[in-house]
C-alpha cells in the first residue's frame, strides 16, 4: 500500500490525526490511541505541516498499523466466529493479515483449504454439528466461482455459510494484469441466485452493519448462506480518521424462528388427534438437538409412526415409533399425513415412474389430509428449480417446524380423550413389533453376501459399527450411497449422529464436508467417521491434507466401488430404452483402468492410509490400525472395494 | 437430496419386488435349463449387478434376487415388461437363452449364513 500523498486513494493523510476519537469500539482498533507514523507524519498521525505547500518533497508513506481490515476482524470477533475457511487470495490479502497478527488467529483461525468448494462444503457440515455458521473467505472471481457449487448445496439444504468475498472495486487502483481478471462489478451477482443475501460495503461503518446483518439473515429459517463482498481498499487502507471517529461493531440480536399461526396449530393437531392412521414425516426439521426431543414428544402423544428422511438427524433410530424403512405402505394406508421441513412433499405421497413415458400417480388414499410446516415457505427463488414440484396440501404452516412442535404437542395433549389415548397404545403396540421385526430383518439382510469380494455394503457397514459402537461417534457423511446399511444396523441416538447430505446432490461434498463435520466434532472428543465415495473424493482430495495440517482426527473407510455408479445406472437405463447394446455401460462412467489407490493419494496428503481391502476379512484389522491413529488426533483412511450399492 | 429422493423412490417402488423375492421359496422349483458359469458372466456384462449387486443381494436401487429368484417364468416375465423402476430387457438384447443362464446364476448363489451365526449381526 505504498502511496505518495498526492495520489493517494483513500486521501488518509488529510485527517489521520482524529484516530483518537474512535473509542466507540472498546478494545478494538478503532479505541486504540494514535500510533507513531511514518516519517512523513506528525506522531499523532497528522500531515507534517508545510508539506503540501512544498510539493518537491516527495514524500512516500509507506506503513500503517491501523488498515480497515483489522477493524472487520473485530466485528467478526464480534460475531463469535471460531473458523474462516479458504484458499488464500490477493484480493482479501489485507484482512488475511488482520486475522493472523491483528486478531492473533483465534476467533477466527484461518483454516488452510486446497479449494474454494472444499471450504464452502466444510463450513456447511460444520455448521450442522456446531449449529453456528463458520466464515468462508473466497478470492475474487475465481474464488467464489470455485466455491458456487458448494455454496448451492448449502442453500439447497437451508445452511448457512457466512462468505466473504475479496475484491477491488476502484478500477483506477488494480494492479495491471491479474488483478482486473479477478475484479468485477458485482461480485455476489456470482451466486446470488443462490444465497439468501449480499453486500457489498463502501466503507467500514457500512462494512460493519452489513456484516452483522448477514450474520443476523444468514441465521434466521429458513437459513441459507450469505456474501458480503470485502474491497481490497477497505481492507489494506488505513482506517481514515473521520471514520474511525464513527466506528463501533452493531449489537447482534438473532431472530425468533417463526412459529405456526395458532389457529393452524389447534387444526393440525385436530386432524392428528382424530387420524386413525396418522403419519409424521421428518426432513430437515431439527435444527438443533432441541429438534430431536420436541419430535419424540410429539410422536408420543400421537403413539404415530415417525419416518426420517434424514435431512437431518430426526429421530432415535431404535425408538420403537421409528418406521423409516417402512414408509411405502404407512404413506399409502395414511389418513393424515405430518410434514416437517420436508424437501420434497409432492414426492413423499407420489410415485414417479421413469420409463421412456415419464408417468406419476398418487401413492395416498383419496381424501387423505395433508399438513405441511416448513420455512422454506417463507423464503423462494425462481431460477434454480429446488424447490420441486407443488404439494397440494391441506394445512400449509409458513413457519419453522422445530420451534412450532411444543405448541403442536401441547395442543395434541390437550385434545386427546381416554378413548384415543387407548387406541393410541394399540397403535403404539403394532408398531413397536413392526420396528423390531424390521431391525431383525435388516441383520438376516446384511448376513447376504457376507463374505463377498467385493465387499458388500452391509458388511462394510456392521465392521465400522463393530469398532465405533462404545465410543462418542459421528457420522459426518452422507450415508444414503450404502444402501442405508448405517442406518439399519447403527444406532443414531443424538443430534450429531449423522449430519444429513449435501441438498443440491452436487458430487464434491462428502470429502469436506466430512473434514467439517470432524472438526467441530474435536473440541468434544467425538469420533468421527466418514463413508467416502470414490467419485466424490476425486473431486478436491486436497481436503484430506487439510485435515492432516490442522490436526483433525477422521476416519475415511473408501465406499470404492469404482465408479460414478448413480450414472451406470443411469447409462443402463438408456441403453434398455433404445436397446442398441446394454453392454457398455462402463464408458464414460467408471474410475478403473487404471484403478485409483487411494491409499497412496492419501499417504501423499499426510494421511495414514491402508488399502485397497477387498477381502473381508482384512477390514476389521485394518480399521482398528486406522482408529489407532484417529484416537491419536490425526486423521486416517481406509479404501475398501466394495459392491456398488 | 436429489440421489436421496431418487432411491426413496426406488426402494418404494420395488418394495412389492423385494416382498416377493423374499419370500420363501416355493418347495419344489424346478432346476433352471441355463448354465450357472454362464449365467454368472452375463450377470456381469449385461450390468445386472448394478443395481442388484454381484451376488443379487439387492440394495437401495434394486430388490434381492438370490438365493431364491422368482420362479423362471415369473422372474423373465418381469424382465421383460418391468412395472416399476427397472428397464427393461427385451429379447433383442437378452435372448431367453442367456436369461436362463443368469436364472441359473441365481439359483445357484448359497443360502447366506443366520444372522444368528455372525457375531457382528448378534
């Protein structure tokens, strides 16, 4: 940031001297008394008089101890931000420095990332275990382009990720070259499809509201990410002193979710309480652990069948009301049907045939009542078509379903009579056998194939169990890709047990945000393990040495079977379709010749790495070397060949 | 979510599927006319495993198929002219020869031990 005052950009000489003023802020920079200056300035930071009336002195200021970014640091200390992810870049190099010397590298500690994805899907399931947003920093327009496609994961899942995006808006002050490549007009216009929010902050009071405000949005149901653009300026300039008379960090006060109208509450629990087969359907409605709690009370009242579509850990899985895997015929015999934060309602009570006719059908009984309490309908965009096709329901709550369930169940109680409470409990013992005949069935299941090379999901599934059962674990993968064998033969207890998926369904997430999840998971010394796709991992397997620098202990046992397999299917499908040939499937779709050893991409990475195992009978030992190692704090991997699914 | 939503569908729509394959089979189905080897390689090539697994254990894109396949007449039926998710597999690219032989294939996959048996499933 050399400048000669004459040209200087942000004219920080004219007035420097006020800095003292800035007491609006205790303890941060701009409280901080004046400092001595550079030679060309008076030790209160003031123009040397005479110095502009003698303008053959050419004198260059060359240092300042005050730049803008040090006083966005204070307001992200504010915000009690534990992590800020990224890639380093130019454009936020300023507020970089702020963070590791200024802020001293806590609060936020800066994060080392290989990609601009893998930070963004990092901070997601970071926050879904930690249930506070870590911050994103994304360089220009490289940076937040790299980062889109996480970013619209995390807004398909209703996530927040808080991002702040580098950039030099004042085209008279970029560096030749690079640096106009990496510039742009209107930086979040990138994404903004895509997020719930944005700004872009001309000077740091400004900086200092948006930043709150994003903080405040970003957290609010439906939650979603968020930018605030940061300009280089702002950040590496001096704070001039009529600002930093005027700067403080704005008092963060954090939104009610929004509950359901009480009017609609006393109408769903009516038609729940009077429902002969009433059916509670679970996406992405806990929120926090409270969720988990609030449904279980519920179900109770109702003795209902609960299904978990697992956007979210929902339910106990060996709640004896959980009957996920049994959803088909509970959907169809339903009278009423409860839908929490769900993704996708119309595709809950619909079947879809896709056949070279594309065909759907109602998969519930006429006259079937509906209820439907998300936030998500208090929030909508357009262009991106996440948000699937209309559900014709009968009680649509725009509210958050976690913070809306108390009131839900008190009404439930207060209408249930001696007479429903009996039919609750016959309800009740149906349903408790149903749940243990599934459970035994999913172990008569997974006893198929046991012994099979490649090695079945299921036995992949009941190894990793075996050696994490007695510990404080977590599942920070997406779990779906094994069949659900985790789900069938695992018990999912607490909040943090499994973190949901991706939401966007964009191939890239699982790496990260396994990293992610693992990391808010250390400072409780849980054990986190992640079932990693072969595919998905070779999309920024850099993230692995992320977790190798900063010391985060995961499990990494590899679902390798080889291949983009949804897409195999996929290709099949076609091929039968037009039946020119159902034989090659395998080109353009699998990851073999040459296969990839995933092992030694790990070990390069600073990973403790074994593999490939494909006889079963090595997994057990192999994973209890690689916890080993994860006990220890460091993270490990195990790469398994597998069956597809 | 979209792979989510995709095999809730499938495992819905093949749950009729999967209750048949399951149950027990009928005492005396007759011996399939195909070859096992054989049936085992077109398994392979043909891409029935990919939803269905090496050994038809199934999973979350198709139901179980072994070691109690549908009777011959029922399973090709199926093939043929699926109802549900499946595509299907008409003579032009599965000859009934070859589909005998994956019958075989199928019916020759061993009995999975009990759960009871294996001390990771107890």
């Amino acid at each position: 940031m050399a400048s000669k005052h004459s040209v200087d950009r942000r004219d920080f000489l004219k007035g420097a001297a006020v800095t003292g003023a800035a007491a609006l802020v205790p303890g941060s920079v701009a409280a901080e008394p004046p400092q001595a200056a550079a030679p060309a300035q008076s030790p209160g930071g003031a123009p040397i008089a005479g110095r502009e009336a003698d303008p053959a002195v050419d004198v260059e200021v060359l240092t300042t101890d005050r730049p803008g970014g040090d006083f966005m640091v204070d307001v992200l200390k504010s915000l009690n931000i534990d992590y800020i992810a990224s890639n380093p870049g130019s454009s936020f190099r300023g507020i970089h420095e702020s963070i590791i010397n200024y802020g001293n590298n806590e609060k936020p500690e800066f994060l080392t990332c290989l990609h601009e994805e893998s930070s963004v899907a990092m901070a997601h399931a970071y926050f879904k275990v930690e249930g506070k947003p870590m911050a994103v920093l994304c360089h220009g327009t490289v940076g937040l382009q790299h980062a889109a496609m996480a970013i619209y994961n995390a807004y398909c899942d209703r996530v927040p990720v808080y991002i702040l995006a580098g950039n030099t808006l004042d085209a008279t002050m970029r560096r030749p070259g690079v640096e106009w490549a990496h510039s742009v007009q209107d930086a979040a216009s990138m994404v903004r499809d895509f997020i719930k929010w944005d700004d872009n902050p001309v000077s740091l009071p400004h900086f200092a509201e948006s930043a709150v405000r994003a903080y405040k949005i970003a957290m609010t149901p439906p939650m979603m990410p968020v930018v605030v653009v940061i300009d280089g300026g702002l950040q590496e300039d001096p704070i001039p002193p009529e600002i930093a008379a005027r700067l403080r960090v704005p008092k963060l006060t954090t939104a009610t979710p929004p509950q359901g109208d009480s009017g609609a509450v006393a109408e769903a629990a009516r038609l729940l309480v009077n429902a002969q087969n009433p059916v509670i359907v679970a996406d992405r409605l806990a929120r926090t652990p409270a969720g988990i709690t609030r449904l279980v009370e519920l179900a109770e009242a109702l003795q209902a069948p609960v299904i978990d579509q697992r956007g979210r850990m929902n339910f106990p899985s060996s709640h004896p009301l959980n009957q996920s895997e049994s959803g088909g015929p509970l959907i169809a015999n339903a009278d009423v049907i409860l839908g929490l934060e769900l993704f996708d309602f119309w595709g809950t009570v619909s079947a879809f045939r896709d056949s070279l006719h594309r065909s759907s059908r109602s998969r519930i009984k006429p006259g079937t009542r509906l209820i439907s309490i998300t936030a998500s309908d208090l929030f909508s965009k357009s262009n991106f078509q996440d948000f699937q096709r209309y559900p014709e329901v009968d009680v649509a709550m725009a509210a958050d379903a976690e913070a809306t369930l108390p009131a839900l169940t008190e009404a439930v109680r207060r209408l249930v009579t001696d007479d429903r409470r009996r039919a609750f409990q016959e309800r009740r013992s149906r349903l408790e056998q149903a749940h243990a005949r599934e459970r035994e069935a999913a172990r008569t299941e997974a006893a198929v194939a046991w012994d099979a090379s490649p090695i079945s999901t299921a036995r992949m599934a009941a190894e990793i169990w075996a050696q994490i059962r007695n510990d404080d674990w977590s599942l920070v993968s997406e779990s779906g890709n094994i069949s659900g064998w985790a789900n069938r033969l695992w018990n999912f207890d607490k909040h943090y047990r499994h973190l949901g998926d991706s939401g966007g369904a964009g191939v890239g997430y699982g790496a990260p945000a396994a990293v992610g999840g693992a990391l808010a998971n250390k400072k409780y010394g849980r054990l986190s393990v992640n079932i990693q796709g072969d595919g998905d991992l070779l999309y920024a397997p850099g993230v692995l040495w992320t977790a190798a620098h900063h010391r985060i202990p995961l499990l990494t046992v590899m679902h390798n079977n080889r291949a983009y397999h949804q897409e195999i299917m996929h290709i099949q499908r076609m091929a039968n379709r037009h039946q020119r040939g159902i034989t090659r499937w395998n080109i353009g779709t699998t990851i073999d010749n040459p296969n990839v050893d995933f092992a030694k991409v790990a070990q390069g990475l600073g990973v403790y790495a074994e593999g490939p195992i494909t006889n079963p009978r090595d997994l057990g030992p192999a994973l209890q070397r690689a916890l080993a190692v994860v006990r220890k704090g460091e993270p490990a991997l195990v790469d398994v060949v597998t069956q597809p699914r | 979510m979209v792979m989510k939503t995709l095999l809730l569908l499938i495992s819905l729509v093949f749950a009729a599927v999967v209750a048949t394959a399951q149950t027990p089979a009928t005492p005396a189905q007759p011996a399939s006319s195909g070859n096992a080897e054989t049936g085992k390689k077109l398994y392979v090539s043909y891409g029935c495993w990919q939803c269905h697994g090496y050994e038809g254990q199934g999973g979350a894109a198709g139901p179980r198929l072994a070691p109690r396949p549908l009777p011959f007449a029922g399973f090709s039926r199926y093939v043929r002219r699926p109802t549900n998710q499946m595509p299907p597999y008409t003579e032009k690219v599965v000859s009934n020869a070859d589909l005998e032989h994956i019958h075989a294939f199928l019916m020759s996959r061993p009995a999975p031990p009990a759960a009871s048996s294996i001390p990771l499933l107890k």
